[in-house]
C-alpha cells in the first residue's frame, strides 16, 4: 500500500490541481497524460497514455512500480463515441454493449484490476475536500433560494439516476439548464446567458456513485463562473462531492455573497 | 365560430409561418404581435399586445370581433421570471403559486375566458400538418438508428413529464444534449459540436399536453439545422407535432438522407 499514487490525467483543471493537493500531502503522484484529452502542459510532465493503446499504456504505469492509480479530468469523448481499443471493445460487448458512463467505468475497473492495479477514490487521499450536509458559506437560503435549490436537488438527482448528467440549474422555480454531454461549465455559461444573475446550481453525485469514478467536483474555475455571473446560490451532493481548494472556493462564494450548501 | 382567427404573436419564424398557413387556406388571421417578444417585421402588421398591460392587450382584441385565438412563437421569458402584470400575479397566486409552463398555460386560458375568448388547438385549423405515427421518410431506422430513436424517445417523454423540455440529441447510445430553457434550436448547435453529424433528435409531446399550448413544433429552419449539421434522424411525436410545411421539411429530408419518423 505504499507504491506511489499515479494521476491518469485528462483534460481540464482537475489533474494538475489534484497533483498540487496530493504533493502538499507529501504524496509526489506520477503523471500519466492521457494524449488527446490532456492539456499540452500535462503531456511534457509525464508518460504518455494512448487510449486507443490502452493495454500498453496501462503496462506502461506498471512497469513504473504504480499499484494505485486515480483518474482525473475529461477524456475525448471519441472513447465513448468512436475509434474504441479492440480491447475495450471485447469487455463492452461481454458486458452487454452498453456505453454509458458507469458501464464503461466498470469495464476499466476491470481493465486495470488486469494489471494488479487498484483505482483509488479521491475521498481516500483527500478526505478533507469533501465537506459534509450543512449550510458552508454564507446566509441560510431564503425561500425563493431554498424552491430553487430544492428543485435543483430534485431534478439534478432524475437526472442523475437516468445517467444524463449531474448538474442543473434553476432560477424563479424554473429549471434553466440541464446538463448532459457538454458539462458543468459550459451550462452555466449557457444559463446565465439565459437568465442573467441570480440563479443556483445544483451539483449532485449518481445513485450509484462509485467513489472511484467522476465523482462530483467543484473547482475554482467554476467557482469563478459563478462569481462572474452573480450566482445566488451552489448546492452540492454532501460528503460526496470533491472541492479543488475548498476554502479558496468558500472564500470567492463569502465575498460574493453566493450561499454554499451540501445536501 | 365564424369570427376570424387572431394570432398572438411571440418570436420566432413560426406566427409569420403560421399567418400563412392560414392565409393559404383562406382563414386571413388578425395578427396581434407581442411587445419585446415579436419580431420587428411583425410589430407593424398588427395591433401589438404589451404583456405588461395583458388585460388592455386582449380587450383589444375583444374589441376587434375576435373571439378566437392561436397562441404563436416565444415570449420573452421575463413573463416567466421577472416583471409579470398584477392580473397574472394574482392568478398565479390563486393558483398556487406555480410558474412551469403548464401552470401558466392554466392561468392565460382563464384570463381569455374571462375576455370571452377561446384559444383554438393548431390542430384543428391545420390538421394536415400533424403527422400521423410512421417512417415518414427515409430508410426505416438501421439497429444503431433504432437505438438511438429509442433512447431519444425515452429520455425526452421523462424531460416532458418532468416538465424540464421536451427535445433531446442522442448518438451512440448516449444523451449527448438535454432541452431546458433554451429551446431546440440552441440545443442542436450545441450537440451538433459536442458530437459532430450522425446524431439522431427527438421531439415530444407532454404528457399532459394540451393541443392549444405549446405543442411540439417542428419547422423549415429546425430541418435546416439537421441537414447542416449532417443529423441522421429525427423523431417526433405522432398526432401531436405540428410540422411547419410538412411537404417541404420532408423534401429537405430525403435530399439529406435524414429519416424522419413519428412515433
């Protein structure tokens, strides 16, 4: 159990703020950027994966010594739409030929449990970053705050539960945006065109969270999204969603008075 | 029941559309375009409707010698979610307080009652426009196709009953776009880049759908989208969509190999 973590990084902010929080910890992860998905940064600091190579990128970590891995960040959607790995194709066909997200998450569990590798939940290695139910920042909500998040929390969870997407937002009791493929940034910056100020989103984990997999996150740079558009509120799935700095991120919503709940 | 039709008129191609539908069937409907909603070619063809003044607005059209009406196009959403007109408030409030767009379907039925006016359902003026179930054209639905039309009906019947939106894309057996707030149009623009061509829409009625609100619409400018973003099929719900030139969206279908069925 003491083999170095290594990141498997996609794309987005997450593998790189990820490898900063688990190196405060004095954890030192190995980055393997995944090509095509990862960022051109990421791809210098570390070997390279190629999903459409699966089998030997994953060869490629063990031969490093890697026992316990984390998955972070986007991955090209061609995964899940085109070009797929012969191999990932075998397991998808022998588990019924399903696509979506938590079938193709089961079949990399299997993937990497091939190569003596364990996929390690984020809860595991930063179990700080998972604020618990409670108001975390800011005024409790008042009733049209409290209608709104309440039916962001009810409509993010259908949504979740048919493994469409996790976040949603409302305003004024109406939902605004629901989010699929594209993710959470860029519905936000779709709703708040839509609407304008004054709306919340809610951000929630599947029914079946495995807490080794994309698991809810909130970042800075959505942190930011919502400051910018003058958000009223972020309501979060409690003790199941990964804060990327959570003070940091308490501290934007403090100073611009958006309410932080976990449910 | 001879009183000439009077089209409320919202944004959007389809009142203009709609007028000359009508016209062409020699019905010569009295437009009456919304203030802030309609577009500028519309409000100097008509006495224009301020929904500010909402009780003013239809006794104009009371004064007219109209008692018949078809609601047309969007209305800006700040009748959803901001300055709504005192009557509508009160309404609202009696009630219960609702605002999705079936509360206030609800409510706008009991303010025209109350001007002894009627809203006709499209479907009895233009009943030709309204396909019934079957391929209408193109290839019956290929094994992907059909996968991808059935999970496009399911997802976007629960959207319908959730009275979240009623279009969704799907490609490869995933929901790659969910319609909330921002109409099918922006949906498609954002699926058709998240995915690229192939895709498959689907369009449904509401459960509860009431023929004189809101049914399901599909027009020229929506068909120019899937035949520009290389869309594979359309899905629509049968009896209840109403097809803006049928002829003619069908044609633009078969030239681009698009198959269109109702369901």
């Amino acid at each position: 159990m003491d083999s170095r973590i290594g990141i498997i990084a996609g794309g987005g902010e997450l593998p790189l703020l990820l490898n900063e929080a688990l190196a405060r910890k004095g954890l030192s992860p190995f980055l393997f950027p995944v090509l095509g998905s990862a960022s051109e940064g990421l791809l210098s600091q570390g070997k390279t994966i190629d999903l459409l190579h699966l089998e030997e990128g994953l060869a490629v970590v063990h031969s490093q010594g890697i026992r316990r891995v984390i998955l972070a960040g986007q991955v090209n959607h061609s995964l899940a739409l085109g070009s797929l790995p012969e191999e990932v194709k075998t397991l998808i066909n022998e588990g019924g030929g399903g696509r979506s997200a938590m079938e193709l998450f089961a079949i990399l569990k299997r993937l990497f449990k091939r190569f003596d590798m364990e996929i390690v939940p984020y809860k595991d290695l930063l179990p700080e970053a998972f604020p618990a139910p409670g108001t975390l920042i800011g005024m409790p909500p008042c009733e049209e705050m409290g209608l709104d998040l309440s039916l962001g929390f009810k409509t993010a969870r259908r949504m979740a539960e048919l493994d469409i997407g996790q976040s949603v937002v409302t305003k004024k009791g109406l939902v605004v945006a629901v989010e699929a493929l594209e993710g959470t940034d860029r519905m936000i910056d779709r709703a708040a065109d839509l609407v304008g100020p004054g709306f919340s989103l809610v951000k929630v984990a599947r029914p079946d969270q495995d807490p080794a997999f994309d698991v809810p996150v909130v970042g800075p740079l959505t942190m930011e999204k919502l400051v910018r558009y003058k958000a009223a509120a972020l309501g979060v799935e409690g003790g199941e969603t990964l804060f990327i700095d959570l003070p940091g991120c308490l501290e934007m919503a403090r100073r611009s008075h958006i309410t932080v709940v976990a449910e």
